[in-house]
C-alpha cells in the first residue's frame, strides 16, 4: 500500500493544471486496473479527466478525487517521506491514501459485484464538470462512500457537512484622475468597502430560525477583494469574492436571496452579482444508517467504533445526499494538515481502514435502498 501510495503522490495532480490530472489519471487508472482487474472507463469533460469502475449492477458508489491545491513543483519543497509511521507530501492526505485504500477494500472483496468506483478530477475546485457524474451514478446506489480523509487524528467519520454557496460581487464605478479631479470620479474601492461590512451583517441577517441543530448557524464570508488600475486613477472596478457555509436548503436559499438584494451605497456605483448556491448540505439523516452499520462492522472487526461529527466543509458526498443516496463520508486516511505544509498520514491506521471499508461494501451491496434514517 506505501509502494502504490508512493506513486500517486508523486505524480503531482494539481486541479488547474488538466495536463497534470491528466498524467494522474493515467497512474491512478493503472492502480486501479492492477488491483480490480479490470480498466477504467475514462471521462474527458472540459479537459479534465475523470475514472469510473462499474461492476454488474451498482448498488453501492465507491467516490474519490485524484485532484490536489498543490500547483506543480510542490514535491521540491513537500517531497515523499515516510517516517516513524507518518507519511508526507502534497496530496498524501486529501486524499491519495484514500484512494490506495479504496483500491485495496475493493480487491480484498471475493467480488467487486454491484460497486462503482467513481475518481473525479476537481473535486478541490468544487467538481463543476464531474457533478453530473456523481449524481448520476448516485441516483442507482443505495450507498455512498467517501474516501475523503478522517475529520480528526482519531478517526472521526462525518456524518454532516454544511452547504456551500459562492458569489462574487463585481462593483463598477467610475474612474477620474485622483489628483486633478477626484470628483469627477465613481470610487468602487470605497463601494466595495460598503459591500464587505453589508456582507458580513448576512450571516445574522439569515436567523435563528435557519440555524441547524448540529451544523450551527449560517455564515457569510467575504475573502478575495480587488480594486483599481493604477495609484493615481480612482477605482473604476472592484471585487469581492463570498465563501457562504449553510447548514440547510433553506437558510441557502435565504442567502442567495440577500445577496442579490444588495444594494449600493455610492452614488452612481453599480452592482453586479455573480455565482449563486453551489453544494446543498449533507444532513445527519442521510448518514445515520450507514454510521450504524460502521459502528457494528467495526465491531465485529475488534476495532474501537468510530466516533462521529459534522464539519464545515463540503465533499462530493454533499452531491450523492442530495441525489438520494445514503452517504457516509470521512472514510479515508487518518492523519492532519490537509492543504498545508503539515499535511500527512498516519500508516499505521491505513490497514485497519481499508478493513473497515471493505467489510461496510460487503452489507451495503447486499441492501435494498431504505428511506434516509432508516436502520440497515
């Protein structure tokens, strides 16, 4: 597992560079091949390349990326390593460990029969040209796993992830000569700085009553702003990018409502509102059954149960939920730092969780699809 391990990180899979995925791709393909005995269908979608497995019947959806944040060159500052039991480099976490684990679930199993195995390539990006892919193959499963990685250094499944939205709010003013005759000018810095404060007042805005039980409450954040052309010029353009995080369909829908109601503060400025919801939620519900049938596979393994908990981040899994398919996410490695410098896996929890996976794709791919909630 170290040795294939090996050889996914080490072929850089940056998201935007789809000639590096596509490389990936074809490491990731020959990984799969050699362990399930059988190629990939591949997938080209606005240049990036995704992998799908379909075994029989799918009733069971097998789901990773081979996409990574790191641009090309990382692996000069980030390089491989493993030591004392903690293997490092770009991607290692989220999520090629998963990936190496999912292979190797899958081919301890007498038979792949009724699985598919689908590994998209943007997922980092938010999967704009692999979502139809997902949905489509979740809509026939009764279960979805994802290989994302564990949510804490125990090994925490997720359970629950909030939505996402993500706007950008384009301000058009007007420029003029900051020196000679500011006046004559429209300051869309100025404006964009009214935006940001109205922006940050929309989480509140959106109310107690859109607030989850377990995901919390609603938020907007403005992140990425940008204005003017030069230090002499008044600000003609300026943007402001918004990262929203929705614990429910409603209070998503509430933010996009709020959002497309801004209004601008500066005479003769102008709004212009861009993006829109992206991933809905992934409610408890849709993975209470499959926790419970984690807990008990675990056990009869002689392994300590899993715990259980909902983060902010969304996965593909916010995808399959919404398609209707009961999904348990956070299966992947277990370790920290994914996305930074400190990113890396502990080995020594891959073999215990390739078990885990192996044994919950065994009873799934035996079930009848069960309403959301529903005991297996």
């Amino acid at each position: 597992m170290l040795a294939d391990l090996e050889e996914l990180v080490t072929c850089e899979s940056f998201s935007a560079d789809h000639a590096a995925v596509a490389r990936s791709a074809e490491v990731v393909g020959a990984l799969g091949a050699r362990l399930l005995g059988a190629e990939p269908e591949t997938i080209v979608v606005d240049g990036v390349t995704h992998l799908r497995w379909t075994f029989g019947t799918p009733r069971v959806l097998l789901i990773g990326h081979h996409d990574t944040v790191w641009p090309p060159g990382s692996l000069g500052s980030r390089p491989w390593s493993v030591t004392d039991g903690i293997a490092r480099g770009p991607g290692v976490l989220d999520m090629k460990a998963g990936l190496v684990q999912m292979f190797h679930a899958l081919a301890s199993l007498p038979s792949p029969d009724g699985v598919c195995v689908l590994v998209n390539g943007d997922e980092e990006v938010g999967s704009p040209t692999s979502r139809h892919l997902v949905e489509e193959t979740a809509r026939r499963c009764v279960a979805a796993f994802v290989l994302e990685a564990a949510a804490d250094a125990e090994g925490t499944l997720k359970t629950a992830r909030k939505g996402t939205s993500r706007y950008e709010v384009v301000v058009h003013g007007r420029a003029a000569h900051a020196g000679q005759e500011p006046d004559k000018g429209v300051n869309a810095a100025v404006e964009a700085a009214h935006q940001v404060l109205a922006l940050t007042d929309l989480g509140p805005a959106v109310g107690a009553a859109a607030t989850h039980p377990v995901l919390g409450a609603a938020t907007v954040t403005p992140t990425l702003l940008s204005a003017g052309s030069s230090r002499n010029t008044v600000p003609a353009l300026a943007r402001v990018s918004v990262d929203v995080r929705v614990p429910t369909e409603a209070a998503q829908h509430r933010v996009d409502e709020l959002v497309r109601a801004l209004a601008p503060r500066t005479p003769g400025a102008r709004l212009e509102i861009r993006g829109g919801a992206g991933r809905p939620p992934l409610s408890p519900h849709s993975s209470a059954a499959l926790f419970a049938l984690a807990c008990r596979v675990a056990e009869d393994l002689g392994q300590e149960p899993p715990g259980n908990t909902a983060v902010g981040g969304a996965s593909d899994g916010n995808d399959t939920a919404a398609a209707g398919c009961l999904t348990l996410d956070g299966l992947g490695a277990v370790g920290g730092g994914a996305h930074a410098d400190t990113e890396h896996v502990d080995t020594t929890r891959m073999i215990p969780r390739t078990r885990l996976l192996a044994g919950l794709i065994a009873r799934a791919v035996t079930l009848d699809r069960p309403a959301a909630g529903t005991p297996l």
